[in-house]
C-alpha cells in the first residue's frame, strides 16, 4: 500500500489543561455587609448594655398599661354599708328572729352580722366590701338568720344600678325591698366605688 503524502502542514493542537475546581466555588456563604462607620444593633448593645430595644417594654409602661386596662373595665372596689330596714307589715317573724343583709356583685358576695332580735326597723354597723369589674347591678337582700336552715327566707330584695353610682364615687339612698313584686320595706345603704382599690 502506497502511504499518501500531504503538502500542508500539521495544524498543531493546544490542550489546555483544566484548573483545579476551587473547593470555595459551590460553596454558599453568607456574608453580612458592614458599613465602615455604622455600628451595627448587636454593636450597639455591647457597647451600651443598658440601652433597651425598640420592643423591649420597661417597668411604667407595663405599669401605666394595668392602670388603662384597669379603668377601662371599672375594675376597683364596692364597699356596701347597709344602715337601716323598715318594713311595711309588721308580725312575729320579723320581731323575734335576727335579721342579716346579703350583697351580691357578679359571682362574689358577702353579709353582715345580724341585727338584735326584736328590732321593728333593724341596724347595721358592718361594711362589706366586694371586688368591682364590669358589672351592671349588685342585688341586695334581707334575709332573716335561723340557725339550722340551710336556705333562708328572704323578706325583701332590691337591685342597685352600679354604672350610675360609680361617676358619684359616694352615695347614700333608701331602695325599695320587693318580694313576689310587691314592695314589702326599704333599705338604706350607703355605697362607695373605689377606682384604685384591691383585695
């Protein structure tokens, strides 16, 4: 076989070796950008370790914020200090038998000591005091004391509208006692609201 003879010349090939792959290239970094002369917060906490956060809240704002929600609801105390009954009839139920007044505010409730037997028109000295919230009425009854009943009877019962006594603060008024819708007596009773009062 006769070799074939080629009068151009030889393009020479250049193979370029491959670089090495930088271990760095596929690698995802984060990178937080400073500015030269702009501290950054964490900067600035460690500078200043006093300094408090936009959203931390100090002592008088957790303070003031009570205080607003507190008098938003009413909440404070009702201090009930019932005086004096009078009764329309008269008979031996009321004349031998002590009497007690009951005050009711929502789920709360307290009672004052009982009257001297034989009394027509029964006293009280005793001051019952009972949270305030949101409530509209407080029920007020007179019921009389015997020792081994559960249930007393209740002689007369009466409602005190607490949103027209709160703007007062104070105040002193007879209320009638209604039993079975009849008016049967009347209480006095004084009332005190306490915007800033615990229990």
């Amino acid at each position: 076989m006769q070799a074939i003879e080629s009068n151009s010349p030889a393009t020479p090939i250049n193979i370029t070796p491959k670089s090495p792959t930088s271990p760095l290239k596929n690698r995802k970094t984060l990178v937080q950008i400073v500015e030269p002369n702009k501290p950054t917060a964490s900067s600035k906490n460690a500078q200043n370790p006093a300094l408090p956060s936009k959203n931390r809240k100090t002592l008088g704002d957790v303070i003031r914020a009570k205080r607003a929600k507190k008098q938003a609801l009413n909440i404070g105390t009702l201090t009930f200090r019932p005086i004096k009954a009078t009764f329309e009839y008269k008979g031996g139920i009321i004349e031998n038998k002590p009497l007690f007044v009951k005050v009711r505010v929502g789920r709360h409730s307290a009672k004052s000591q009982n009257s001297e037997v034989g009394e027509d028109n029964p006293v009280w000295e005793d001051q019952l005091v009972l949270r305030a919230k949101d409530h509209r009425y407080a029920t007020v009854k007179v019921k009389e004391y015997e020792r081994y009943v559960i249930n007393k009877e209740k002689l007369g019962e009466a409602k005190l509208d607490l949103f027209q006594i709160r703007p007062h603060g104070k105040t002193t008024e007879w209320v009638k006692l209604m039993k079975k819708g009849i008016e049967v007596g009347q209480l006095q009773i004084e009332v005190t609201f306490d915007p800033n009062g615990t229990l």
